[in-house]
C-alpha cells in the first residue's frame, strides 16, 4: 500500500511539472480562450477599444529592461505590448516564442518622440532614430498578465 501511495505521489508530481508550459508575468491568467494575434486588426476595425486575451508569436523585446513586446500581426504588421501601471516585465530573450496575454487593445497614435524612445529601446543606430519624423497610428495593446511559453 506505500509503494502505491508513494508511486500516485510521483505521478501527481511529474504530472503537475509536465502541466506547466507556460511562465507567468503580471495578473496570474491561463491560456484558455485566447484570440490569435492575427484577428486584432480586423475586431479593432469594429471598436477603438476593446479587451481580449490573445494569443501570438514575440517579433522582438525591449532590450534595456523588458518594458514592452511587439507581437506578429498580420501582414507582416506588428502591435507594441506594453504592461499595466509598468508594474511587471518579461524577459528581454523571449523573441520567437509564444505568448499569451490578457488586457486592453486600442488604436491609438504614437507620437514621433514615443517612436523615437522605443527606436532607442530596441538598440537601433542614432541614424535609425533620426529617420523617424512621423507620428503613427497603430494597434497597441497594454497587458494585466503575460504567459511566455517554456518551449
């Protein structure tokens, strides 16, 4: 009766370490009906301002602390996530992987200086930066929880 114990034991265990795929940032959220990143654009058509919990793939990460994500859209269109109140951040390595996140899309437009300052985060050139001269209009979304997936 011990070894059985011990052998469900073990199991509950592996079981419970196999279960998690994912590491969590922020608000504590799961997975479980996440839209594709790839539909923002066309629910974004229909209201300025909405929230989702979605689903996609990191195109690049803030490299001085992790502040923001951009994730793949679209048409080769990307949407900047930012996280709630600048309370939590993700890992600066995490470009390629898969998210989940959960929060508040809107069209907004991003001045020249906040393009200019992102530029900078990014680790582009001086000349990069100096190029940018117009605000844009873009889909951005600001993130209560994150989930980064382990693989």
């Amino acid at each position: 009766m011990k070894k059985l114990v011990s052998i469900l034991a073990l199991l509950m265990v592996v079981n419970f370490a196999f279960a998690q795929k994912f590491d969590s940032f922020g608000d504590k959220i799961n997975a479980d009906g996440a839209i594709a990143a790839t539909e923002l654009n066309k629910k974004a058509q229909e209201t300025p301002s909405f929230d989702a919990k979605v689903t996609g793939t990191v195109e690049s990460v803030c490299q001085v602390k992790g502040c923001w994500m951009k994730v793949k859209l679209s048409d080769g269109q990307t949407m900047r996530v930012t996280f709630k109140d600048y309370g939590f951040f993700v890992p600066k390595d995490i470009s390629g992987k898969t998210v989940v996140f959960e929060g508040n899309a809107k069209t907004k437009t991003t001045s020249v200086d906040e393009l200019r300052h992102y530029a900078e985060d990014a680790g582009k050139s001086k000349e990069e930066v100096a190029k940018i001269t117009e605000p844009k209009k873009e889909l951005t979304f600001v993130a209560n929880g994150v989930l980064v997936s382990k693989n």
